[in-house]
C-alpha cells in the first residue's frame, strides 16, 4: 500500500545548525511530494513540493529532492532559526479519479534552541 | 481572502453530546476534507467531498457525519460523541483535477475537541 515514514521526533538544534529530516515513501503509481510545517497552534501550510523525479523543492532556505531511486524526500535547511521551530509533516499525494489523496507522515516535532 | 476557516476553536463535549463543527473556504474549491489529527499518527481522512451535495467516506469515517450544502461550506457532525474522538480536527479544499495538477491542500487552523 501508501505509506509515508519519517524519523522520529522531537529533534532539538542550536540556533544556525544543519537540519536534516529523514522521509521515505511507498507508493504505487508517480506520486507528489510535500513537506507541509505546523506552527504551534496553527493549521498546516505547504512548506514545499515536488512532482517528479529529481526535481528540488525549495522555500524559505529549506529544500528536498525527489529521489525515485531510493524512495525518498529528505528535507534539509543550511542554518536554522528560532522561528523555524514546529512540526514538519512529509507527505505524498496521489491523483485519483474522483479526489486528491494524499497520505501524512506522522509529523517530526523541531525545537531550535537560541 | 480569508482561506479556509473553522469554527469553533476550542470544544469540549461530553460522552454522548452531539455536535457540528463548520468549514468554510472562499477559495471557490471544489474539493474539501476533514481529518483528524492525534499523537504521533498523522493526519487521517474521516470524509471528504468533491463538490456540492457530494461526499464520501475517508480512512476513519465511522462516528461522523457530514453535508455539503453549498460549495463553500463542509459541516462536520458527531451525532454522539466518544471520548475516543478527542482530537484536534483539521479542515482543507483545493482546486478539482481541472483546474491543478497538483494535490497541494489549504488548511484551516483546527479545531480542538475534547470529549469527557
């Protein structure tokens, strides 16, 4: 079946440090990728997205690529902030005939410490 | 534009007390849904619609109902709630397959529900 896996949380930073947050996928068909970020007390909102292989998600200094090959969506970001503290979600969607289908990771809570 | 909004914020219920929570976009978006959202699980689809006077089940529909009288608003129903359906309830629409061809969903902020 679908299914989204993603490293366990909570993760905890320094300020300025490199953030990588581990996601792999399973899927039939060409899926869509997201990384979608909920800020405390908030809804979610798309962080960034892509739709094919070897294509580069990128907003706000963070990035993923879609690497078909090893069933993955890796995010990463150079330096993190303070503001970036929330939870980041890994996400496919799939293009069904009546309704998009998309299926969440179970989220990775970021703390980034000053 | 206001998005996708939810009412209420906070809730609580006790077992066995029904209630209705709304969803409104002004996005004009043919497609909306409801998902639950609980530790270290994700989001789970309970319903969702694809357009007016159209609905169908999701991944964990039993408990719930739901209507869709106009495009723009999608109501949620516990006809009797279970302390189980203590969660925070998100709504989302986008655009059908026409119009996108991308799966990207706008949410609301959640509703925060607790059952006693």
């Amino acid at each position: 079946g679908n299914s989204v896996t993603q490293m366990e949380g909570p993760v905890t930073l320094s300020e300025e440090a490199f953030l990588t947050i581990n996601c792999t996928y399973t899927a039939t068909g060409y899926p869509s990728l997201f990384w979608y970020v909920q800020y405390p007390g908030e809804g979610l909102q798309l962080l960034l997205k892509a739709t094919k292989a070897d294509d580069k998600g990128s907003n706000k200094g963070f990035e993923a690529t879609y690497r078909k090959e090893t069933t993955s969506f890796h995010l990463e970001k150079g330096s993190v902030q303070v503001s970036d503290s929330a939870v980041y979600f890994c996400a496919l969607g799939l293009k069904k005939t009546s309704y998009d289908k998309v299926i969440f990771g179970p989220g990775t809570s970021l703390s980034v410490i000053p | 534009n206001a998005g996708v909004t939810q009412t209420p914020k906070f809730r609580v219920l006790k077992t066995g007390q029904s209630m209705t929570l709304l969803c409104a976009q002004d996005m004009n978006h043919e497609y909306m849904y409801w998902y639950r959202q609980d530790p270290g699980m994700g989001l789970r689809l309970i319903h969702y619609s694809v357009g007016e006077g159209t609905t169908a089940k999701g991944e964990v529909p039993d408990g719930y109902n739901v209507s869709r009288l106009k495009k723009q608003n999608f109501l949620l129903g516990l006809e009797s709630a279970a302390p189980s359906q203590t969660s925070v309830y998100f709504c989302a629409s986008n655009p059908s397959y026409r119009d996108s061809s991308y799966n990207e969903q706008f949410f609301g902020p959640g509703t925060r529900l607790t059952v006693l």
